[in-house]
C-alpha cells in the first residue's frame, strides 16, 4: 500500500499486532524500520482494522523509498535510537547559539527522516524568535550543502541566478540561461517544479523539452552547450532544504536566515561560483520595501563570501506578474515569444530577462560593466539567443511546442477605468483552480497591466482549461474572490 | 476503522476519490469533516490502495469522538477555513507579544482540533525561546479554563493539590484527600491516568475503587463525602492542556509559562479556591535546585493571584522515589499500608503526606497555622482518614483490594556498600517494561533507600509481572542499563 505524505515517512501497523505488542511501540511514536543493510525512521499509526494482516506494515512513499524495497518485503520495526541532535534544538530553544556541530548533527538527522513535524517546527520557530546569526547562518548552510550531494563543473566560473519568492509568471530562466550560454558562460541551472504555485520552472521548462535528466547527461548537456534547464529534485542537492520548506510553508513564515542557508546551500552544492539574485519588491510580494531587500542583501553576500560565492543582488519590481501566462504551457508560450522575438512578445519578460542576464553577464566576465543588459539584448534581437535555446533543448532530448488548452473563457470588465492594483496571490489561485500545474495547459493569460486603461467589457483575463469542470471552478472563484484587479473610473 | 492517533484528528481517503480531485485536497493538508451539525478538522493522508473503497474515509479516534458518528455515517469533506489565529502565531514568532483575544482564538483552535503539529510546535516554541509573560500567562490561562468546562461546588472553600513534575511512588493524593475530608474539608480531586510514567494517580486510585466517574456521581459522592479520588480525563476541564502537553513531551521541554498556565488552568477549571503545589527538588526531577523552586513559586503565586485562587508551595526531596512500589497496584498498597497503619507501612510516603496534608488543612482554615502536619499525622495514626477513605472509595462503586502479579524475581546487590543514588528514570523504565501500567499488578517494589548499608546478595528490588514474557523484559533492561542504584563500598 502507498500512502501519500510528502517527504514524511510514515507506517501503519495494527494495534494488535505482535511486533507493536512485545516492542511496546504506541501510536503516533516514531520507529526504525530495517529491510537488509537499509533504514528509515517513521511516525507510527496505529490501526484497528483488518485492512492490514495481523504483522502487516504500511508505508508512505517516502518509507518505501528509503528502504528501497517492494510489496511483500519482510521489513524490522523497532525503537528507533535516541534522537541526540534534538539537545542542540532544545538548547537553541533556550537561547543558546549553535555551532558547526551542532548543525551537523542537527541537519543530518532532519535527512535522515529522524525529526517529526513537532521537532522540525521547534527548530524553524526558534531560529525565527531568536533569529540565526550570521555565524549560525553560516553552520547551517555548511551543514546543509554537506548532507547532500554537489555537483562539479569543469569550467573555473559556473554562473547561477535565483529569484526570492517569485512572481507569477516571472519566467525568465530559461531566457537567461540561453542568453549566458550564447556568450560563452556555463550555466547549468537545476530548478523545481511547482510546489503550492501554479508553476514550477522545471514545470514551464518541460512544455519544452523533456527536464527530468540524469547526472550523466545534465553534464553532456553542458559540456556541449555550456547550459541547461533541468529538474533539480532528483539529484539529493541540499535535501534538507525540501523539508525545512515545507513546515516553513505550513506555518507560512519566512525567515531571514532559513532564506539564506536555503537559497544558498541550494546554489553551492550545484557547484555554481558566480549568482545573481533577483530580489522583487512589492506589496503582494515576499519582499515588501526597498529598506527590507538592502538587508537581506547585504546578509546574503556577507555569507555568500564566506563560501567563495560571487553574489550579486538585483531590485526589481514585484507589483504585478511578469508575461501573460500562469501556468506550464502559457508561461513557456511567453518564453517562445521573447525567444523568436514574435511581435506579440511581452515586453515586461524581454526586459526583466535582459536585466538579469546582464548582471550575469557582467558577474561572470562576459561583458563589461555596465554593457551586459545590451548584450543581453542584442543577444534576443540577434536571434543568438533562441537559437543556443533549440540546441540546449535539443540536447535535453527535443525541443517541442507547448500544448493548447480544450475550453478558454473571458473575463470581461465590468466598469471602464484604469487598473490600479492587481493581486498575484488571487491570480495564482485561480490558474491552479483551472487546473495548473497539473494540467499543463490549464491556467490564466493576463492582458491587464498595472495603469492601463481598460473599456467596459473589455476581456482583462482569458482562463485556460482542459476539462469544463476545472472552467466551472475557475468561474466560481472568479464571481466570488473579490477584486482580482482593481479598476478604478 | 479506527486509527489511534492520540488526540489528533486523522482521515485516510484514496488518492483517486471524487471528492480529493474535485475540491483539489492534497496528502498532509487540512480538511474540514461534517457530519450533521458536527465537524472536526482532520490531517488528510492520501493512499493507493484498495484497502478504502473509492469514497470512503477511514478516521482517528478523535475524528469518531468529535463528529459521533457510527461506522458507515456519511460524511463531507472540504477545504476547511483559513486558520486565522494562526496570525498571532506568527506574530508572536517575530517576539510581538500576545493579548487576551489572541490567546482565546489560538486556545479555541487548537481545541477544535484545527491546529497542526507544526502549528502546536511553533506556539510553544515560540513562547519557550521568548517566555511568557506574567500578563500572557494570565491571558493563556484564562483562555484554557473557558475554552473547557467547568465544576462548581457549594463550599465557599474547595481545596486541591498538585504535584509539579512528579516522582515515582509520590501517590500522596488519596491520603491527602482522605485526611483533608476527614477533618472536614471539600476536596473534589480529579486526577490524569499515566501517559509516560509507570502509573497515574487515577491508575493508582482504581485499584481501590472505580474511578471512571460521572459529573452526577462524583457530585454526589463529594456531598456526602467531602471528597474523592476521580478520572478527570472524561470531564474536558482544561481540553488544551492535553494538547499542549502531548507536544511538549515530544520536544522533551517544559517552559515555566506553559506549567503555569497548565496547572492553574486545570486547577480553576476544577473549582479550586485553596491550592497546595509540591515541587520536589532532585538531580533527575524536574526543577533541579531551590532558586528554580523558588522562582518558580513566586510566579505561580502571582498567576494564581488574578484568579483569586490561594496557593501555597511546598519544596519536598526530588532526590528518589516515594514509597517502595512503582506500577498501580503496588502504589495502592503502600497506600493501604499507610492508610491502616500497617508495621511495615513505607514512613517516607506517610511523611510527605502529612505535610501535604497539614499545608492543606492550614491554607482551607482547618487548622491553626503551624500545627496542620501534627493534626494530619493524628488523622491517620487515629484511623480517621483510613475510615474517611473507605466511605469515599465505598461511594465512588466500592473498595477493593488491588491484584498481585504472577511473577515475582528479585534483583540482588553484586557488592556491599552504602546506596549514594538512585536513578528515578530508570526505575519508571524498569516498572515500565515489566507491564506497568497497562498491567495493573506490574512494576516494581524498591527495598533501598539512599544512604543505606546493603549487603552483596541482598534484594534491593522486586520486580513484579503477569506474563514470563514481561518479566524477562525486564530483567534483560535491569542487566544492560547501566546502574539503576550505586552502591558504593
């Protein structure tokens, strides 16, 4: 049996079961299960049913994972060891900072699955109330490039970008990295798919080409091309960030130093040398004043230094999406337009890739100060740029068109005026309803921006769906959810 | 089917069901259960299997219990509404400290089973790593109280006791409550079952006589009695305080603030006017020396002080355990044994009770100060409290003698010398594994004391068990862990 629990290993036993019985192991506790010379820790549910056999054991699909086993596999359950990382958390609970050891141990029993949801939160929560110095900062990251794997490049300057918190739409990876490529820099870019967004970078970039590429030839990819757009989630790069994320999610807190050690370890064990972060700013963005974003800059290129990184901070505007699309396939129909400099292309995409692929370009010694953003741009106009893209992606093992969604419905304007505010979380949440990321084609197509005049009945949004029951729901929302952009007359 | 999940509210549903798909409900998410006019909010896992019919939901305990449902009910399961107390979580996370409306709307989630364990977890992190306030203590206090039910009395003085931390053996309670009725005070006492230790008082207590009690019954058994040793599991007097605690044994930490509000809160809940707390004070107890004692005191009295409950503390010896048995039945004898004066009655646990006793009797008015100790020890040395004692167990359904173990085994001293210290945690694992307290007779009788001589050969403990296969347990523990007792020649 599967059992659905993201990244939490988890395993059901009957309460009447032998093993439970003479181990004295009760529900809700943790437990070590062993299959050969393999080991996992799991949160124990006790049930009272015949659903499972007297000695039965289900497992979550991370449980499964881990043991690497099948169907039908004997399996040991038993008491797992006593968990002596968790007295560093207790202590920092108290107020005591933590050193290298300690993160140490602490990061490397959260990979291990060791930690329950009550441990991890303690640990984000006292790192938020007593917020992570820099030192710890440091600690954390070190441990948490450590505990994973780390890729590594031949070329002496490896380039990178990261976006802090994201923008709908803001899809500019894979034009920077066709950019940085055309000009001779390696950047092998490992990106997520979509976890609570409508879309993930690795979910727009497979509209593309396929994503899911092993070690072996994510690294042909970049010898012969010099870049790539690949999913990072199977490589074991900082995996404990993938778990930290999701309490911090769960929790919806974001702190400054979690940030960091995140973004950070994430960009270090991808063996990148030289990264640009593109930090927007805006009221229903993650990052919301221009004092904010200084801070967290001048603490991420402190750290940065520490580990050899070359960092460079961009302030960009995170007042509305980015493009027209959200969503896998409008998003990567965005990503075409600017590419083949289609005259439909959205002009906010083109300029906000050219920014940051400038500062790449510059960051990484392929154009001058001050000169990388008209390079980037010469390198679009040229078609340089689309024609590195074909090849990365024909590499990746094809370039393809991104697919057509069967129902697309308006959303008219109700009053004429001018768009004063546009509000991305609401935007998010109804292309996910409409089917995004799941259904790639699904989402919504934006065609208002912010200070635009707009005519009464004038269509402000087109929503993309492949079934009428995800339209239905998208409408629903749409009727119901409140201004998603605000006209004023 | 029933899933055993300790107090957290749990539903399992198959990945493909209309309903996960169509309200778009993801694994380890949130859902909103109704049934009728009741609702829980439950932790959804997902699972492939065949294990659940297609729109079936299989539920926790808890899930059962809030919504009354019977096996087959039908049942709808949403999205459930955004949790907006968590906002003050969240708040209280980045050190903005908390006010009464937060506190109600954080206790009243967590007690409609809408809080996570992360949530749980980053609360009390939160207000460990920036402790409470008095006035925050106050306000969560009095938000757990309301939150739950509450019990009245007529007596303009009810009476009450609390032991903080707790030592094996310590079953001074029903000697308390029969001393303190006996000389004509109300004690209405409400005690837990063990959840980690080898025994609670209510395991102990139902050893003698029922104590599963009625609201109506232990009402009437109060009046006639003016007191009695009851479960207070089923009375949802201070429903938070089991959450909380649950959360905090998982971290193994124990904030002054959440103590304070835990013990007064359940206190006050149960009608309390006159409170004596016992803080014993060892190496391997909770509070550890007598400025922590101390301190803790001063803030417990001046918590106590805005609900006008009166509140004196006792500092007692932590430094073993009480009495010779650890494990229910062998607690309720040296109970018995102290309560009929028996030759061979443990003195130290008659010791701690009289002053227990006697600072009971002086805070409710029932004896000049100074001389409570001496008319408690006359309470028992006259039969008095033996007789008050079995008119209450008599009350509660009838007294009865506690059961004795099949298996007896002595573990004997290996060399001579004098015992210089004893290990409370170990003990408890020891009675523990022999049964305690699912076991009722189980557990251990200890035969040393600090500071006495013990010969080689001597028993200095006998473990008691139902079955060989509990007995070998535990002497497998008693040979591999290490010194429980040193003995020093």
């Amino acid at each position: 049996m599967r059992l659905h629990a993201q990244h939490q290993p988890i395993a059901l036993m009957r309460a009447d079961c032998h093993v439970c019985r003479s181990e004295g192991l009760s529900s809700r506790s943790q437990v070590l299960i062993t299959a050969d010379d393999r080991q996992v820790q799991a949160l124990l549910y006790q049930i009272d049913s015949e659903m499972l056999a007297q000695d039965e054991v289900a497992l979550s699909e991370d449980a499964w994972d881990a043991l690497g086993i099948a169907d039908g596999a004997v399996v040991q359950v038993r008491h797992p060891p006593v968990l002596e990382s968790l007295a560093g958390v207790r202590q920092r609970i108290y107020g005591r900072r933590l050193g290298q050891e300690d993160m140490v141990a602490i990061v490397g029993d959260v990979v291990r699955g060791r930690y329950t949801d009550v441990h991890l939160s303690a640990f984000l929560t006292a790192t938020a109330t007593l917020p992570l110095s820099i030192d710890e900062t440091i600690f954390l990251t070190r441990a948490m490039v450590d505990v994973g794997d780390r890729l590594s490049w031949e070329a002496p300057i490896v380039v990178d970008k990261h976006c802090v918190g994201g923008l709908p739409g803001n899809r500019t990876t894979p034009l920077v990295v066709a950019i940085a490529a055309a000009n001779g820099l390696v950047m092998p870019k490992t990106s997520s798919r979509a976890i609570t967004s409508p879309a993930g970078t690795a979910d727009t970039m497979e509209m593309l080409a396929p994503v899911d590429l092993g070690i072996e030839q994510l690294q042909h990819v970049v010898r012969t091309e010099g870049g790539c757009v690949a999913w990072g989630g199977a490589m074991h790069l900082s995996p404990a960030d993938d778990i930290f994320v999701r309490v911090e999610r769960e929790l919806d807190i974001d702190t400054e130093g979690q940030l960091i050690a995140s973004v950070l370890s994430k960009k270090i064990a991808a063996g990148a040398t030289h990264v640009v972060i593109d930090i927007p700013i805006g009221p229903t963005a993650k990052i919301r004043s221009r004092e904010a974003a200084e801070r967290l800059a001048a603490h991420l290129t402190e750290t940065a230094s520490h580990f050899g990184l070359a960092l460079r901070c961009l302030y960009t505007d995170g007042s509305q999406p980015v493009g027209r699309g959200i969503g896998p396939a409008l998003e990567a129909r965005d990503v075409l337009a600017v590419l083949r400099n289609e005259p439909a292309r959205p002009q906010d995409l083109r300029e906000r890739a050219a920014r940051v692929a400038g500062a790449v370009l510059e960051l990484g010694g392929a154009a001058l100060a001050g000169q990388g953003e008209a390079l980037a741009l010469q390198t679009l106009d040229s078609g340089r740029a689309w024609e590195k893209f074909a090849r990365i992606c024909a590499a990746q093992g094809g370039l393809r068109e991104p697919p057509q969604a069967a129902h697309i419905e308006p959303l008219v304007a109700l009053q004429a005026g001018r768009v004063v505010h546009i509000d991305n979380r609401k935007l998010s949440r109804l292309a996910k309803l409409a089917g995004a990321p799941e259904r790639p084609a699904a989402g919504v197509s934006l065609r208002a921006r912010l200070g635009e005049e707009i005519s009464r009945g004038q269509p402000w949004l087109f929503l993309h769906a492949q079934t009428r029951g995800e339209m239905a729901y998208a409408l629903e929302y749409a009727r119901h959810a409140g201004d998603i952009i605000t006209i004023e007359a």
